[in-house]
C-alpha cells in the first residue's frame, strides 16, 4: 500500500479557490477606486449641479451619495460586531477594521446608487401609464339594405310580386 495521497484534486480545488479571491478582490479594488473617484465628483456639486458627459448631478444626489457612504462605514462594522457576538466567534478587529469601513461605504454609497438606478431608468425610458384609459367602442357599420331602395327609378315602375318557392332555384339556372 501506497503512503502517498492524491493531491491533484486538493491542488486544484485550492486553485479554484484562489481565483475566486482574487476576483473578488480585483472587484473591492475597482468599486473602491470607483466609489473615491464618484465620491470627489459628488463634493464638488455639493452646492451646484454639475453635468459630467451629458449627466446632471443635482447637490442633493451627491449629498445623499456621501450620507449614504458614511452610513455604510458605520453599519457594516455594526453588523460584523452583532454576528460575532451572536455566533460567539472571535474576530481580529485590528486586521479587517479598515476593509470593513471601506467596504462598508462602497456599499452604502455605490450600492445603493447603483440599485436606486436601477430601479429609476425604466420609467425614464418607457413612461408607461398607470392604468389604461377607457376606449369608447368603434362604431358598428350601417348595415346595407336587405331590399332595393324603392327611391330608386328601376324599383319604381316594377310591379310587387310575393316570392314563390322556386324563386330560388329559377335565380341558379
């Protein structure tokens, strides 16, 4: 019996896992950088409106983008804190502290503005009505005259006859 142990499954199993980590943190690093670049952009229309590439910031969208950050560093740590003290897990708070605070605002700044356009651009882009007006029914047609017009001059001079049985069988022939 063999004392060496098929490693291959566990190698690759632990690559697998190191390129999912690596792009989750290529991810933190661009929103981050993204959220700092925006974050910039929204301090300086915190008084006046600013148009950027043909997009209007209004001061109190960038206020709230700020607010919405500063609310995220605090409730993100907030909630680490409740979770280990609810599963009794020991956290290294001198390590994770800073990246939970960044992560924290990136997700209550670039979160929830993402989220808050997702859920404004359909109505921009198809103004749908809430409910559909009433139609009025189209008008039905006159129905034509089953008999001739007795106005007219050919219907005038002929003389009324009651129709007989063979009528229509004389009318194929």
């Amino acid at each position: 019996m063999s004392s060496q142990n098929n490693n291959a499954e566990t190698a690759g199993l632990g690559i697998g896992f190191a390129f999912i980590a690596i792009a989750a943190l290529l991810v933190f690093a661009l929103a981050s950088f993204l959220a700092m670049i925006l974050t910039l952009i929204a301090l300086c229309a915190w008084f006046r409106p600013i148009t950027i590439a043909g997009a209007t910031i209004e001061p109190e969208e960038a206020r709230w983008f700020v607010y919405r950050g500063l609310i995220g560093i605090v409730t993100l740590p907030a909630f680490a804190a409740f979770s280990s003290l609810l599963f009794q897990s020991p956290f290294d708070w001198s390590r994770w502290l800073v990246y939970l605070m960044i992560g924290g605002y990136v997700g209550g700044s670039l979160g929830i503005a993402l989220l808050r356009g997702e859920e404004q651009q359909p109505t921009e882009i198809t103004a749908m009505p809430a409910s559909i007006p009433p139609q009025l029914p189209k008008p039905t047609p006159k129905p034509k005259p089953q008999m001739p017009d007795p106005d007219r001059p050919e219907c005038r001079d002929c003389p009324f006859t009651f129709a007989n049985w063979d009528d229509r069988e004389e009318a194929w022939k």
